[in-house]
C-alpha cells in the first residue's frame, strides 16, 4: 500500500514539474515575440504571421496554468499556485461546469 501512495506522489511530482515547466517555456517564448514584434525582427516569415504564432502561445500558456490549477488543487497548494500565477480564485468553483 505504501508503494501505491508514494507512486500517486510521485506521479502528482512530474505533473507539477511538467506544468511548470511548460508555463515557464511559454511565458519565455511570449517575452520574445512581443520583443521581435516590437522591434520588426521577423525573420522568414511576416509580421501577420508572428502575431499569430503570439496569440497561439498564449492561448497555450492560458492551457497550461488552468491544468496547473487542476495539479495544485488535487496536490492541495493553494497559496502555491496563487503565487506562481499572481491572482487568487475561489477554489469551490474552479472545477464547476
């Protein structure tokens, strides 16, 4: 039985880790393209085209801290998932619907 609750823990462990570590990429990569679009650095392809490669990551970053919520919610760190994501929710909702 001890077995079954430390691979539940470990499990919960890399989904954390992995959620924040997308959030992460994501947030790096929304920083870089705001600076290319900024400054005109387009490359290869256009400026239309950067721009929705923008709302597309950030459209996925929003993915990503709604799954991190689920992981927070279920491992039980409110204040945790609060901080990292920088505003607090009621958390009898956020499962609803």
């Amino acid at each position: 039985m001890k077995f079954l609750i430390t691979m539940k823990e470990t499990i919960k462990l890399k989904a954390h880790d992995k959620a924040m570590a997308q959030i992460h990429a994501n947030q790096l990569k929304i920083r870089q393209l705001e600076y290319d679009i900024e400054r005109g650095n387009t490359g290869s392809v256009t400026l239309h085209e950067l721009e929705l490669v923008l709302r597309g990551t950030k459209r996925e970053l929003e993915t990503w801290n709604y799954i991190m919520k689920l992981i927070e919610l279920d491992y039980g760190k409110h204040d945790y998932v609060d901080e990292i994501l920088g505003y607090q929710r009621s958390y009898d909702t956020a499962t609803a619907g």
